[in-house]
C-alpha cells in the first residue's frame, strides 16, 4: 500500500501569503462577484469544514447510497471540500462500489471505438482518443499562434498565480522567487480558451461527452477547462511529482496536446492501473504525444508533469467532465464562466 497512500504533494501545504490568500478570496476575473458561491469558497480555508463535510458526505453515501449523494446539487454544494477531508482509503472505498457495478455495462457498449476506449482507460487509467477526433497538425499550430496574441497568468492555474495577467513576450523575463509562481507553467483563463473556435467545439463536443458518460457511468458535463503553457526551462513545481486530482469520487480528464511531447519536452508520467484499488503493477508510461494528440485519462490515478522542456515549449488544453459542483469547479472559480 505504500505506493497508495501517495496523495498529492500539495496536501497540508501552504504556498501562500496571508496578502496573496486574500488576494485569491477577492479575485473574480474582474466579473461582478457571485456572493454566494465566494462564500462557499472561503471554506476552503476552514480545514475543519473539510473533516466534517467528509463525515456527512461518507454519513449519505452509506445511508442512502453513491448515486443519491452524486446526483444531489445541494449536498454536492454545501460539501464540496469533503474529499479533500478524506483519507485515499475513504476516496475509494466510495468510488471502487460505484465502478464495480458501471463497469458490467462496457459489454454492452454498441460502438466498439467507444467500447475499447473505455475498457483501457478501466485498466490502464488513460487512453489515447485521437482517432476519434483526428485533429491535424495545422489545426494545433493554429491553436499555438491563437494564444500567442493573448494574455496569460504565471501559475498552472489562473487561481494559483499571482493573479496578475501578462503578456506572452513577457514570459522568459521574469524571476521565480515563489514556490509556484513563475515556476515555467503558465496557464489562460477560461474565457481566453473558450474564445478558440477549435477549443470551443471540444469543449461543446458530443463526443468527449459520450466517452466521460460512459466511464463515469452517469450523466456528465464539462467542469474545467484550462489551456497551460510550458516554456524550456527546467521545471520544478508540485505538479511535477507524482500525485493524484482529487477533483470528485469519479471523473474523466481530457489533455489535448497543442505541441509534441517526449520524455525530454513535457510528456506527463502516468503509472499504469494506479486509479484502481487492487492495482499492484505501478510501471510508469510516458504519454508522449505529437500535435493533436487526445488523451482520455482518469487523473485519481498517479500521475506527473514533467520536469524536462529542453528543446520546445508545451501547449496543453484540459477540458474535465463530471459532476459540475466539485472541488475542482469551485478551486478554479469556475462558476464565473459557466
Ligand atoms: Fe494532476
């Protein structure tokens, strides 16, 4: 179980000021505040109200089963931090029910493009979708020279920045002093993204919908969705040791690869079975991937980004479907978006 119990190195780790705390409450991408779910989003600091969201969420899914706490907007509001107030233990043993009994239903998938998706990303934790899609190399450089003419954040996440939007000449200038600011990823907001026809158009897609649909084994729609940029320099940042998202109980991750990756230029690690509980195979993969590439992953499973950009930089868009109200949702203040 050693390998299991590797969490997240972001876990009971604070990488802020009090300013830069307040800074983050505060910060609405300049839309007028949404009071309401500001307000759930201070919780975030109270770790207490983690703990005993865990508990009420656990109390729910014992009494009255996975499905009705998944499907209950009110519960999924008031305690989305529960997960971060559980053990790795307590996450799984609410998922692994739920896929146990989703998972009788691949065989009776029609498509078999659909149906051999689903059934590696249930064994391995991720899989290559690109065929589905077929996106060619002119469409990724398109989509490189789209975000060269926007603004962008010096964190991996807008909301794990310094908040402050600059302009793509400006990323080599700056020192990094912090622990995740300038630390080599930079991402755009959603909106920027969003502006992309091409990103729009995944984003929207029937398709992605269907697969994250039928992994998850319920009704799913987009949560997040971020386009990250690495420049070439050696990157050491918490996301570049092996971790796992705690977003939700259950959800499916999309990575489209705007740039080539390898083992040297940002290709993230996935160690392979790792989202499931009776895994004990843990061989790392390398998700390499040429310009266009779709990687369908279930990102609870151990994964990490990359510390080598030796020769290029990275351009990566992620789009998450699931429940909407998550930890994730609410973290990226996604609720000023959609
Ligand atoms: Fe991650």
């Amino acid at each position: 179980m050693s390998k299991e119990n590797i969490y997240s190195p972001n876990k009971g780790r604070n990488f802020y000021s009090v300013k830069e705390i307040l800074n983050k409450i505060f910060f609405t991408f300049k839309k007028k505040r949404k009071i309401f779910y500001e307000l759930l989003y201070l919780t975030f600091a109270i770790k207490l109200y983690h703990k005993i969201s865990a508990k009420i969420i656990i109390f729910f899914v014992k009494r009255f089963g996975f499905d009705f706490y998944n499907n209950n907007k009110i519960l999924r509001l008031l305690f989305f931090s529960g997960i971060r107030g559980m053990s790795l233990e307590e996450i799984f043993r609410i998922r692994e029910p739920h896929i146990i009994k989703i998972k009788k239903n691949d065989d009776k998938i029609l498509d078999d493009n659909y149906k051999n998706i689903i059934i590696e990303i249930r064994e391995k934790g991720f899989c290559n979708v690109s065929n589905i899609f077929n996106l060619k190399d002119k469409d990724a450089e398109n989509v490189k020279n789209f975000f060269k003419t926007k603004e962008l954040y010096n964190g991996h996440d807008p909301l794990q920045s310094d908040l402050k939007k600059i302009n793509y000449s400006k990323i080599y200038n700056h020192e990094a002093k912090h622990e995740i600011f300038n630390k080599g990823y930079f991402s755009f907001d959603v909106e920027t993204s969003l502006e992309n026809q091409l990103i729009n158009n995944l984003f929207t897609s029937k398709k992605l919908k269907i697969i994250a649909d039928l992994y998850c084994g319920f009704d799913t729609e987009p949560y997040t969705i971020s386009t990250m940029l690495n420049i070439k320099k050696e990157i050491l940042h918490p996301v570049t040791s092996f971790h796992r998202d705690t977003d939700d109980f259950i959800s499916l991750g999309f990575f489209i690869y705007w740039s080539k990756t390898d083992k040297n230029n940002g290709a993230t690690k996935y160690k392979i079975g790792s989202h499931r509980k009776d895994n004990n195979n843990n061989s790392e993969f390398i998700l390499e991937a040429n310009p266009g590439t779709i990687i369908a992953g279930d990102w609870m499973g151990l994964h990490s980004g990359n510390q080598k950009m030796e020769d290029r930089e990275r351009l990566i868009t992620m789009i998450r479907f699931g429940k909407k109200i998550n930890q994730s949702y609410m973290q990226t203040k996604s609720y000023y978006f959609f």
